[in-house]
C-alpha cells in the first residue's frame, strides 16, 4: 500500500481502564478511499476504539497515525489542527435541542471559521441539502424524526469539509428503512465528498452494504482477530466467532441479505 493511499494506521494500541484491559495490540490500517467498519460482539470496545481514533481518551499503549503523522505524540496544537480534518456522528446525533438544525449546523462553523453570518448561512443549508433536509434548517429536532436527526448530525460533522469521516452506531435507534436510507447517504457522500469514513456498527445490513474494510474486535481474548473486506472475512473466516457473527440470523450460513 502506497503512503498516499493510508490515511490511519494503529500501531499496538492498548486500551484500557485502570487495570481492565479493553483491548490490546491493535494494529490496523485504513485507507483513503475506506469505508472501513469496526465491528465485534457487545461490550468488544467498538466505541472505546473510536473515542482512541478522535482523541478524547488517550491509549494505554501504541500510537495512531494519520497521513504518516503520530496523533499522540504531537503538541496539543498540532493535535488540534489534526482534529479539525475530522468530523464525528454520535450515537444520539448529539444535537442541541434548543437550536434549530441550522443553528447546530452552524455552530462550528461559527467556532473555527472566519466566514460572515451571510456565507455561514449559505454553507448551512448546502450541507442540509446535502443529507436531505433542505428546507428544515428552521426546525427544532424535536420536530423532526430519528432518522432526520441523525441525518441532521451528520451535515453538522460535515460542516468543516473534514477528510475523515467517524460514525458512532449510526443505525441505532432507526427502523430499518430509515438505516437503509442513512447506509446509501454515506456510500453517496464517500463518493461526492472523497472522505475517509470509519463507521462502528453491529448492523450486518449495514456492514454489508457499505464496509470496504473492517477490523473485528473479540471481547473474549480483548483484541482483534480478524481485519479485511466483510464479504471475504465471510467466505474466509481467520476465526469461528468471525463467521458467527457475519451469519446472524442468517440460514445454512449464507450472508444476510443488505
């Protein structure tokens, strides 16, 4: 793999609490044009992970890269600027309920921008458009459904133009037509937009219809047993609990349909 192509590489990440190990001797790459999937079982560390990739807990051991560039040994401005290239789904989509989608949109443009209110405007309702919510930017999300908040997150992460893309359980919480619509926003925007995106999911669905790469994390031996494309992890599970889990509900062990 050509530098220019790697965008993130984990070298022997430990993760832990205290004495409790998470998971340890994480060694991954991720490349530029990824939509790479951290996936596992309950309780695996998938959110941990992402917490460690963004920089708000800091590893035991190890190191991330991003563009050749170590994360954790840099200065905290250096850190800074390097976390400006990210933009972050949460779980809940985070939004603030006492802003409407456009106020929240606007709020990190408004933080990290020199932009006048008239182009923030501007910007604002590109990136709803972006995600479908053109014409909601007066909306509260209290007004709107799951799935448009989720979708509403995701222009705000969107708002600085970040190279990477990270998303926390982005189907949570969604039926699953609304998660099908999210799953074919992402491919769509990865395609428009040509940023990296790391996604942690459970959703087999999901996983199959939008994960070029994927690291499989095992809350039993706490670390990483599996890495590579879903649909080859399948047909070539390195381990038992790899297919397991790729074959949930599915019958005689075939893919689930996505």
């Amino acid at each position: 793999m050509s530098a220019p192509d790697l965008r993130i590489e984990v070298r022997d990440l430990d993760m832990r609490y205290g004495e409790r190990v998470i998971q340890r001797d994480l060694n991954f790459t991720v490349r530029t044009d990824d939509i790479f999937v951290i996936m596992g079982g309950s309780g695996c560390g998938k959110s941990t992970l992402l917490r460690h990739l963004i920089g708000l807990v800091r590893p035991a051991r190890g190191d991330v890269f991003y563009d050749g560039e170590s994360f954790w040994t840099a200065d905290p401005d250096e850190r800074d600027r390097m976390t400006r290239r990210f933009g972050v789904l949460y779980q809940s989509g985070a939004l603030w309920s006492s802003l409407t989608l456009a106020e929240n949109v606007a709020l990190p443009l408004g933080e990290y921008t020199d932009l006048d209110a008239h182009r923030i405007a501007e910007l604002v309702s590109l990136k709803l458009a972006l995600v479908g919510l053109a014409g909601f930017e007066e909306f509260y999300p209290s007004e709107i459904s799951g799935g448009m908040r989720k979708r509403a997150g995701l222009a705000r992460a969107m708002a600085l133009d970040p190279d990477i893309l990270f998303f926390d359980e982005p189907s949570a919480g969604l039926d699953p037509i609304s998660s099908k619509l999210l799953d074919d926003l992402i491919l769509e925007l990865r395609a428009s937009l040509g940023a990296t995106v790391v996604v942690v999911t459970h959703e087999l669905a999901s996983i199959f219809a939008i994960a070029t790469n994927c690291v499989f994390l095992d809350a039993e031996t706490k670390t990483m047993i599996a890495t590579g494309a879903p649909k080859v992890l399948l047909e070539q599970p390195p381990d038992p609990k790899v297919r397991q889990f790729l074959t949930r509900g599915a019958s005689n062990g075939r893919k689930p349909h996505g």
